[in-house]
C-alpha cells in the first residue's frame, strides 16, 4: 500500500481527530468525578463540546450543500425535499406526545452516529484498495463496536443519562446487552486477529483504519458501558463524532473553492473564518431552544424565558430540531462518491480525472 493511501488526511491529522479525539475525551471522562460534583455537565463542558462541536458541526454541513449553489441546481429534490419531510414527520410525531418525537429523533441519531463511524473505515478501505472480503470485516468489526454498546445501554436502562431526554430509549431485556456484548467482544476479536495475523507475517497493518477501529471502541465502550454520568457519556458521544467531521468539511470546503478558483470571504478569513461561522449558528441555535424550550442556561443565554403551551411546542420543537435531523437525512446521501466523481478530487484524495479503486 502506498503511504499516501494509508491515511485519510495524513498521519498526523488523521492521529489527532481519531485517536486524539478519543483520548482526549477519555481522559476528561475518567476525571469527570472531579470535574463536576453532580455528574451533569457543567457549563464550560456544555459550550466546549456541545455547542462548539456538536451543534456545530451539524451547520458545517452548509459547506456541502445549501451554500453551493452548484450542487442545489444538481440535486434541487434532495434539498428541498429532505427538510420538508423531515419537519412533516417529526410534527406529526410531536402531535402524537413529545416522547414520541424524541425518541424517534434519538434513534435517527444514534444510526447518523453508527453510519458515520461505518462511513470512514469504508473510505479507508477504498483508500487502500482493500480487497472486498476485509472490507465487509472492518464493517462488522465497527458495527460490533459501536452496536454492541447499544444494545447493551438498552438491556440495562435507566443509566446516569440519555441521548436526548429521559426515557427516549425504549428498554431491551437484560440478556439481550449480555448477548450483544458476547458478540461484540468476538467480532472484535476476529478483527484483532487479522491485524496481528498481518503484522505477524510482515504484510503490514493499514494504520490509520486500526487507529479509526481502536478509537471507535474506546469511544462507545468507554462512554456507554463504563460511564457513569452525564459528562462522561457526553464528551465520549461528541468529541470523535464531531471533530472528524468538521476537519472534513474545512477539507472539503477550500477543495471545492480551490475548484472554481475562488474563495468566499468565509473561507478567505481561513480556519478562524470557517469556524467562527459555525460558532455563531450554533450559538443563536441554542439560544432559541433555551428560550423557548429548556430554561436551563440564563448564565450563558441570559434571562426572559418564554412559556409555551404544549401545542405551540409540538410545532416549535419539530422546527427547532430541523437542523439536525436534515444532517442526519443528507449525510446519507452528499458523501458517496458514486454519485459525484468530483467529491474525492475536492477532498484531496484523487487527482481530476484519476481512476479510483
């Protein structure tokens, strides 16, 4: 395997948004007994990795289609469509009770996290040119991972917290977590298997999907099965979701405005530019729901709450969580490669013209 394939944006990069952003959160997880007296998440951590990462990667995925005009023309019913039924379901949902609509939204969730996850070792695996057979077990190697807790934090509700709100997973039996992780730890272990079998032999390992895989578990086991508050299950949740995600559409970004041979005044401000954006959507985002919906924040949103009857807030919520649940439809649909030749050139990981495995 060339070099240049054996990683996604390089070595370093690719060390410091996997396995930097598992360990990192790692680490904050285990100190979380320190960190906060109640096991909730304090303020600091609640901007730093919820509004900063999360939520605001959720708006980088502007960069991709609503602020491209290009690709608004090429696929106009997938991005007018895709909020359109995103909102009808969830009102719909909404009017049937608010747990109704959480739940349904957690799940959609907790499949964008598993496929996002299943997402990039694909993308290693073609990378690579990795035979079909391997790939099929990278794929079961992350879905065990990632899965395999699941069901686990399923089989043993209620934990300290929840993906959403209270109760917006509904309970397996406890067998069933037993089981889930029986299968997990075996599918891993096949997986483990390969790669010493391969270092072993002297064919190499493909470093960057090993790192992607060993960060993956950590993340979903430390932050699922090992957790035991709030903190830790949200900086584990977030941290390796949300930053790979945003190096990637900082990547994509400058390849699509190197393509046309210009820059928007965002991206001509650079990293801070691009960033600072986010930021700011992701703040008055915010500062709608806690007005409006949660009343949690007045040190950071300030006072002058509004209260809402339940029927305003079964329109209002729906609305609110537009954002994410459009990114949760569309990333299933804007980084396939099959349907864009162009999306490997613009992310730096193939030549105009070149042949892809």
């Amino acid at each position: 395997m060339s070099t240049h394939r054996a990683w996604l944006f390089g070595p370093r990069t690719d060390a410091a948004v996997f396995a930097g952003s598992a360990l990192a959160s790692g680490l904050l997880a285990w100190a979380s007994p320190w960190l906060t007296s109640t096991g909730e998440t304090p303020l600091w951590a609640w901007v730093m990795f919820v509004l900063a990462i999360d939520v605001a990667h959720v708006w980088a995925t502007l960069f991709r289609t609503y602020l491209d005009g290009e690709e608004l023309r090429r696929r106009p019913l997938l991005y007018v469509g895709t909020p359109l039924l995103a909102l009808a379901v969830g009102i719909v949902a909404s009017l049937y009770g608010p747990l109704v609509f959480w739940r349904l939204l957690a799940y959609a969730a907790l499949a964008h996290f598993i496929r996002q996850q299943y997402g990039w070792v694909a993308l290693y695996g073609r990378r690579a040119g990795t035979p079909a057979w391997e790939r099929r077990l990278d794929g079961a190697a992350i879905y065990a991972a990632t899965l395999g807790p699941a069901v686990w934090w399923h089989a043993n509700l209620p934990r300290p917290f929840w993906w959403f709100v209270e109760g917006d997973f509904a309970p397996l039996p406890t067998w069933m977590g037993t089981a889930a992780l029986a299968a997990h730890a075996a599918i891993l272990a096949a997986w483990c298997t390969l790669q010493l079998g391969r270092l072993l032999a002297g064919s190499g390992v493909h470093p960057g999907k090993v790192l992607l895989v060993a960060a993956t578990w950590s993340a979903w086991f430390g932050g699922i099965v090992l957790a035991r508050d709030d903190l830790a299950f949200t900086v584990m949740n977030v941290t390796l979701h949300g930053v790979p995600y945003l190096v990637l559409l900082w990547r994509y970004a400058r390849g699509r405005a190197a393509e046309e041979g210009r820059a928007s005044t965002l991206l001509r401000l650079g990293l801070p530019g691009f960033l600072g954006f986010l930021l700011v959507l992701a703040f008055l985002e915010e500062l709608l729901w806690d007005r409006l919906v949660w009343h949690e924040r007045p040190l950071l949103f300030g006072e002058g709450s509004v209260t809402l009857a339940d029927d305003a807030l079964a329109l209002l919520v729906p609305l609110l969580a537009l954002p994410q649940a459009t990114h949760y439809l569309l990333d299933a649909f804007v980084w396939r490669p099959g349907r864009d030749a162009r999306l490997l050139t613009r992310l730096g990981w193939a030549h105009a013209g070149e042949a892809q495995p």
